[in-house]
C-alpha cells in the first residue's frame, strides 16, 4: 500500500448495516487536529466489506496520503487563487482602495462557494481499516 495517514483506535461499537463506531486513540502527531476521528467521542465509519470486528478490539484507520494532499490542495488553494484573482481584478477595474478590496471579497466568496459546488462531485478517499498491531 502507498503511503498513508494512521489513526489508532477502539471499536465502540458494531452496526449492522456494515458501518462501525471508532474512538481514536492517536491521531496523526504532524498535525493533531483529531477531525478524521474526535478523541473520545466516537466516529461512526460506513466501511463496507469489513469483517465483524468485536467491540473493544483494536484498528488502525489509514487514510491515503496522496488523496489527503490532493483535497487540501483544492480546499485552501482554490479560494486563494480566486482571492487573489479578485484582488487583480479589482485592481485592474480601479476605483482606488475599495476596488481591490472587493474583488478579493468577491473572489474569497466565489473560491468558497466553488470549492462546496466541486466537493460533491470529487472522490472521497477510502479509508483502511485493519487490525492494530
């Protein structure tokens, strides 16, 4: 498998249209940011395929980090390419100091509003779940 992203974690519980509830132990020490899994409150992940998995057990949850890398890549640089495409808008159409500073609004709002239209046609990554060792 290609590099990836690893959470540890509990299983809290098992449902039975496949998906299972995880509470994270770890997250990913670069970042910490705990939003794949909240610590302590449990996540409920639709992982179809997975064999039953007994309450209590141990997983690792690893998300590709490639996928990771590509979807940051549209969430924060494609509003900070419309911000900035704004901006040179504005300059460009004049009207002193307001004339940059709402081409960038504009711009920031337009790359926000584009990057929501865009997520529901983009791939989410798969996630992996195994075994902890």
């Amino acid at each position: 498998m290609a590099e990836s992203l690893v959470a540890q974690g509990r299983v809290l519980a098992v449902h039975a249209d496949g998906a299972i509830t995880v509470e994270c132990a770890s997250t990913c020490p670069g970042c910490r940011c705990g939003r794949l899994l909240t610590a302590g409150q449990g996540r409920r992940l639709l992982l179809p395929g997975l064999e039953p998995r007994a309450v209590g057990s141990s997983v690792e949850i690893a998300a590709p980090a490639a996928a990771l890398l590509r979807a940051s890549v549209w969430i924060y640089g494609l509003p900070w390419v419309a911000l900035l495409s704004g901006t040179l808008l504005g300059v460009w159409l004049g009207h002193g100091d307001a004339g940059p500073v709402t081409g960038a609004m504009v711009g920031l709002v337009a790359g926000v509003i584009a990057v929501r239209a865009l997520s529901r046609w983009m791939a989410v990554p798969r996630l992996e779940v195994r075994a902890a060792r």
